[in-house]
C-alpha cells in the first residue's frame, strides 16, 4: 500500500500550502498515483480534516479519478 498526503484540491491551494520546490509538483504528486497503481495493489490519497468541506469533497472526487482509496485524517497537532 502507497499512501499520498493530497492536503488540498487545487495546484494554486498546494502550492501557497507545501512550498513545494518544483514547479509542478502538485500534478506529478498526482501522476505520481495514477501511475503507481501499476505497481501497489493498493493508493490511498488523504487530507486532513482542517480543511473546508468543499475541497474534501473535491479532494475526494479527485482521488476516485486516480483510481485511489480517499481517507480524511484527523489533525494532530
């Protein structure tokens, strides 16, 4: 099992979130998914429950897509 933290709907939203040093990441995070089904029986995409309903829903449609198991965790902070 491959477990991908989504954390937010959009590339903008992922981007102002995770600072993320490549340009593109938030769609290789999500080619990333797609394409290691090939290989692990089983993806998981999550978020966290910090965020508003709508982008879990979006979030959770988006994972679908991809083919991937969607789970919302709870914030541990």
């Amino acid at each position: 099992m491959v477990s991908v933290s989504l954390n937010t709907d959009t590339a903008e939203k992922y981007n102002a979130l995770c600072h993320p040093q490549q340009p593109n990441a938030y769609q290789a995070m999500k080619d990333f998914a797609k394409e290691i089904r090939k290989y692990v029986p089983t993806v998981m995409m999550t978020v966290v429950d910090t965020i508003p309903k709508e982008e879990i829903e979006a979030c959770r449609k988006l994972a679908e897509d991809l083919g991937a198991i969607f789970r919302v965790r709870p914030f541990a902070g």
